[in-house]
C-alpha cells in the first residue's frame, strides 16, 4: 500500500466538479458534484444524534435499501437539519436536478449538506448551480481538489488523502475528501466524509469494512463534545479496477480494510488537528488496557477533557486533568499501577508512575507541549489492548468562532 496523490477523483471513473453557487458564502466554492462513470456499491455511516438532518435520512434509506448510487451533491453553508417538510422536499429536488441532468435514478443520488442548523436551503440556487457543474466534470485530480474546497465550512484547509494497492496485479485505488471542525465528537463526528474506490467488493462486505474502519477513525475523535446532526460517511465502489469481485472475508478482502483505515485515519487526523481555533493535534495513545472496549474508552475521555486540552493550549504539563479524565471514563484501573508520559516512543517524558508524580523537568515537558503535535500515552500495565484518539487543544478562538458563527 502506498500514498497517492489526489482524493476522490484518484480511483478510476470518478470525476467530480464544484462552483461558487451563492448558498450562504461569498466569493468561495460551496457546492460540489461527485460523480461515477458506472453505478456503485454503497456503504454508509450517519449520526447517533436522534435529531438528523434531512440529507442523512434520505441517503439512510438509500443506503439500507438497494444500496446502490452513483452521484453524490454537496453544500455547504446550510445544513438542511430541522427544516420540516420543506427540507425533505429540498432533498428530493436536488436528486431530481441532478439525476435529470446525468440521466441516471432519482434513487441513486446522494445529497450532504453542513452549516447553520434551522435555515432553508436556497434551492434555485443549488439547481442552477448542479446545472453549472455538469460541463465542469472531470476525472482530474484538480476537480477532485476543488470539491474538497466546496464543502468546508469553518474548516482552514481542504482535507483529501488516497491510497493504492495491488490485488491479482490490479490496481486498486482508494480516494477520499471530508470536512470537519467544529461539533465533532466520537460516534460520528460536523463530519463529513466522502470515499471512492475501483474495487469490485460486495454490498455486504463494503458496509461491513466501512463499519469496522470508522470505529478506528472518526469515532476516536473529539474537537468539543458535540455531536453533530449531520454526520456523514459514504463509500462507494464501482469495481472498475477488474479485480475478482470479494464475496468473502479473504486476504483481498483484509488488504482492502487496512487501506481503508488508512485513508479513514489519516482524513480524522486531518479534522482533528484541524479544529475550531486549535493551534496543535492531540493523539492520546493507551497502550497494555485489559479490553480493546476499554482502551478506546479512555483514550477518548482523554481527547475530549476540556480541562486538558485548555492545558494543551497552554503548554501546561497538568498531567491531573489527565489522570481525572481517565478516572471518569467508566473503564476501570488502578492508578497505583499504570504510568503517564507526554511524547512517543521516541521521545517520551514519564509525568506519573505507581500512583505518584515522578520528577521530571517542567521545561523539557512545555518544549514536547510547544508543538504542532502532543501526544500523550497512558500505560494501564493490564493486558495487551491499545488504542489511539485524536482531537486539539481548546484555545479562545474556539468560542471567538462559535459565539457569531449563526451571524
């Protein structure tokens, strides 16, 4: 498996397109198209949050129906979440829009959308727009690039990763683009996240790999403990790579998986480091926990401390928000025997040992705090499980953006 450039427009047969369509922003794209030459298996992972917006419903039951589509629209600005009966109607308007205009189902189009919660949609706007969009299509990496840049909303960067490998001397290839970062937190994070592949794989198969890698990625970070009403993650995979089609949990199938997470790992970190504000990623490793259950409990308690990720903001080695953190996860442990550090493995500070601070030199541990990445790992001395967590330190530009975000 090795990296490649470009995101969702790097697996063959995808192109995608994006314009400046005027639905909240000015002067920036915020509409974008991804498109697969032939239709595509689909998998897909939505919201916890009992409130969903109406693009997550309508892409749910395209997902747990025929599980087949191949076009996705995306805007941003406005999120389409709790705006009745119009919004659903918006949804079904869109998919007319643009499976008109590529001749394909109504049924097989996929809509996301993010921003303010409660406003409608400016739907002439977005017809026009999808109509704009089509003759723009390309197999490009640049257009790919494109509509990364059209779904971010508060978002610094555009966020895209892809990868590739070989099954049966084919070439497979994985692409992926999301947005993300502020109302992230574990069990779908606002995230959203759009992956392409070329591989022939089962429906079944497709949603079970995509169910494992996300519990391995999104659901292990956390930028403010809000879990957004418009979570999305959706897979889709044309199999124009012409490998054997996978019908089973063979090695094709593992080799698949473990590039999948990869892509899905690297595009979380990219959403983690890239939070509201933040100034650092922070990874919060536990290593030798009794159960892997266990493990993503406390890292994730950690990442999603507000105390802590103050202290990160102020490269402060307050290693007691941490230990609290841990102690109120709901995982149990003895903290007179289980040890904390600050740094990796290459170069790591002890802070705690068997119930007590050890002397450590408060200036080496703000230079490991200083940087654009902290890392903290809990050895809980239990057994053989691990797990990693992502998120960022808490700085005053996170309620800066907050507080007027709506205005």
């Amino acid at each position: 498996m090795e990296k490649i450039s470009g995101g969702v427009t790097a697996p063959t047969g995808f192109k995608a397109g994006a314009i400046e369509a005027g639905i909240k922003y000015e002067n920036r794209k915020d509409l974008a198209i991804l498109v697969s030459e032939k239709p595509c298996v689909t998998a897909g992972t939505f919201t916890t949050n009992v409130v969903k917006a109406a693009p997550v419903v309508w892409d749910r039951d395209i997902v747990k129906g025929n599980g087949i589509s191949q076009a996705v629209v995306v805007n941003s600005g406005i999120a389409n979440a709790c705006t009745g009966e119009k919004g659903k109607k918006y949804c079904e308007e869109t998919a007319e829009t643009l499976a008109n205009a590529l001749n394909i189902p109504k049924s097989s189009v996929l809509i996301a959308s993010t921003g303010v919660i409660g406003m409608q949609l400016k739907i002439d706007r977005i017809k026009v727009g999808i109509e704009a969009i089509i003759p723009r299509l390309s197999h490009e990496l640049a257009a790919g690039h494109e509509a990364a840049e059209a779904i971010m909303t508060t978002d610094t960067h555009p966020k895209e990763f892809a990868v590739s490998f070989t099954l049966e001397d084919k070439e497979i290839r994985i692409g992926g683009m999301c947005k993300g970062s502020g109302m992230i937190h574990p069990n779908m994070c606002t995230m959203l996240s759009f992956l392409t592949t070329d591989i022939s794989i089962s429906r079944e198969l497709l949603q079970e790999a995509l169910s494992d890698s996300v519990k391995e990625s999104y659901n292990m970070i956390s930028v403010d403990g809000d879990t957004s009403t418009n979570d999305t993650c959706l897979l889709l995979a044309n199999g124009m790579a012409g490998n054997a089609k996978i019908l089973e949990k063979n090695d094709a199938y593992y080799c698949f998986l473990e590039a999948l997470k990869k892509v899905n790992i690297e595009l979380a970190k990219m959403m983690a480091g890239d939070g509201e504000g933040a100034k650092a990623l922070f990874t919060v490793r536990v290593i030798h926990a009794d159960t892997l259950d266990n493990a993503r409990v406390l890292a994730r308690s950690v990442v999603s401390s507000s105390l802590t990720k103050a202290a990160i903001f102020g490269h402060d080695a307050n290693w007691g928000r941490i230990l609290c953190a841990l102690g109120y996860s709901g995982a149990d442990f003895d903290p007179n025997n289980m040890e904390l550090y600050l740094g990796t493995e290459s170069e790591k500070l002890l802070l705690f040992a068997n119930g007590e601070p050890v002397d450590y030199s408060e200036k080496e541990a703000t230079r490991l705090l200083s940087g654009e990445e902290v890392t903290v790992t809990a050895d809980m001395k239990m057994g053989d499980a691990a797990a990693t967590a992502w998120g960022c330190d808490l700085t005053y530009d996170y309620v800066r953006i907050n507080a007027d975000y709506r205005s």
